[in-house]
C-alpha cells in the first residue's frame, strides 16, 4: 500500500524536513523545464494559427488589389464610350491621384495629431512616483 502522493507506508513519516526541502530542490528545476516546454508548445500552436490567419489576410488584400484594378479598368471602358480612350485612362488616372494626394494629406495630419510616440502620461506618472519614494511632495 501507498500513502499520500504514491510513498509507501511509513516513508513519508521517516523522512525529515531536510530530506523534504533537498526533494523539493530537485523538482522544481524540472517542472519549471517542463512548464517552459509545455509554453513553447503552446506559443508554436497559436504561432501557426495566426500565421494561417495573416496568410488569408494577404491572399483578401491581394484579391481586393485585383478587384480594384479590375474596378479601374470598367471606368476607363465605361469613360472611353464619351471620349477618346487614352483621354479616358488619363482622367481616371487623374482622379486616382488626386484621391491620393487627399489620403496621404489626412493621413499626414492624423499622424501629426497623434503627438510624439514617447507615453508622456506614463513618464508623467513615474516621475510623480519617484518624487513620492524620495518624499518630495510637489503637487
């Protein structure tokens, strides 16, 4: 028969705190090993799903990159049914860059909202902590 935690009979009694802490002291080296392995595993898992998921994300951005080209073409057709077909090709053109240039410009300004990438609150707050543990109390 066996007692607690699979040690026959007795033993558990018999060993001393010594003998419990040097067991102690061997074990857990190999379980945070195993803790370790069972944590790459599981982020090598999940790494392969996303990369899965980023990998259909590029094949819908690409398809969409076609079906926008695609889109373009049926406008100069369409346009070229008016006018001439390379003045058709040009106005689209046109009309591309100048949806362009107003992308790029609230891009540009959104950026420039955004401020310095520098977490001024976090700084902020560190310095109010630092001034605190040094007993400046300066609110």
């Amino acid at each position: 028969m066996t007692a607690q935690h699979g040690a026959p009979e007795g033993q558990t009694q018999d060993q001393t705190l010594g003998a419990l802490v040097h067991q102690l002291t061997q074990q857990v080296p190999e379980l945070i090993r195993s803790e370790m392995r069972l944590a790459q595993a599981e982020v090598a898992q999940k790494g392969k799903r996303a990369g899965v998921g980023i990998g259909m994300f590029s094949v819908a951005g690409l398809l969409g990159f076609f079906a926008f080209g695609s889109i373009v073409a049926t406008a100069i057709l369409a346009l070229s049914l008016v006018v001439d077909a390379w003045l058709a090709a040009l106005i689209v053109a046109l009309v591309l860059l100048v949806g362009a240039a107003v992308a790029g410009m609230v891009g540009k300004n959104k950026v420039a909202e955004a401020g310095p990438p520098a977490p001024e609150r976090a700084i902020q707050g560190l310095k109010e902590d630092i001034a605190t543990v040094k007993g400046d109390h300066h609110e």
